[in-house]
C-alpha cells in the first residue's frame, strides 16, 4: 500500500474518533446536567429572567428530565421549564451576557407557574459553551 492509502485511512479514523468523542461527551453532558432534582446543577429549579429570550414549547416532551436534556441539545438553549407535561425552553440565537446577571425566579416563586426547572449555560448551572448560530 502506497503512502497516501495509508493517509487516507489514518485520516478516517481520526475522524471516527473524532465524532465518538464528541458524541460520547454530549451523552456525558446530559448526564451530568439534567440526572437529578435539585442535586445536578442544570436542575437547580429556578431559571433567570430575561426579556430578549424567546421561550419555545415542546410539546412532544413529556417528562422533566427529558426537558433538560433537550435543552443541553439545543446549543442556543440557557434554561428550561417544564409544568403540566409541558416542556419550555428559553432560546436566544444572538447571546447576551445580561441573560447570566439578570434575575432568577426559582419554583417555589408565586411568579412561576412550573413544576422544575434549570439553567444550562451560566456558571452556576451547567456552564456549557454557547454557539451563534450566525
């Protein structure tokens, strides 16, 4: 086999493990976000207020647990909802460092009509990386 056959298979797998990386420490985030009430800290039932944010229903979601992790896969994704089997998550495609220092309102708030809750990325939640999507 000439050189570059054995470059392109070299390539190949560092490819492949280049995706198996990656796909392995997405599970690992969602894990360690969303595994526990109150215990992980994207479950730390308050979620921050900001009115730039644009909440999106997931209707097709049905547990609170699943809600967070839905919001670990969306990468515009800061906090999350859920209330009546109903999952909401607070997306914003141009992030803002206000959404991190504005004010939280936790579940036992007469402000938050929802059952669990969680921020994702901001430091004393998840603190995942945000992406732009533009």
């Amino acid at each position: 086999m000439n050189y570059q056959g054995l470059n392109l298979i070299f390539l190949l797998c560092l490819i492949a493990f280049s995706i198996y990386g990656d796909a392995y420490n997405f599970e690992e985030d969602i894990v360690k976000c969303c595994e526990s009430p109150g215990e992980s800290p994207g479950w730390t039932n308050s979620i921050y207020q900001f009115p730039s944010v644009n909440t999106i229903s997931q209707n097709e979601i049905s547990t609170d647990s699943d809600c967070c992790a839905a919001c670990v896969k969306n990468p515009t994704c800061n906090g999350w909802a859920f209330s009546q089997n109903e999952c909401y998550l607070d997306v914003d495609k141009s992030p803002s460092p206000e959404i991190c220092n504005s004010s939280t309102v936790d579940e036992s708030s007469s402000q938050a009509p929802y059952e669990a809750s969680g921020t994702i990325r901001c430091n004393e939640g998840c603190n995942l990386r945000r992406q732009n999507l533009w």
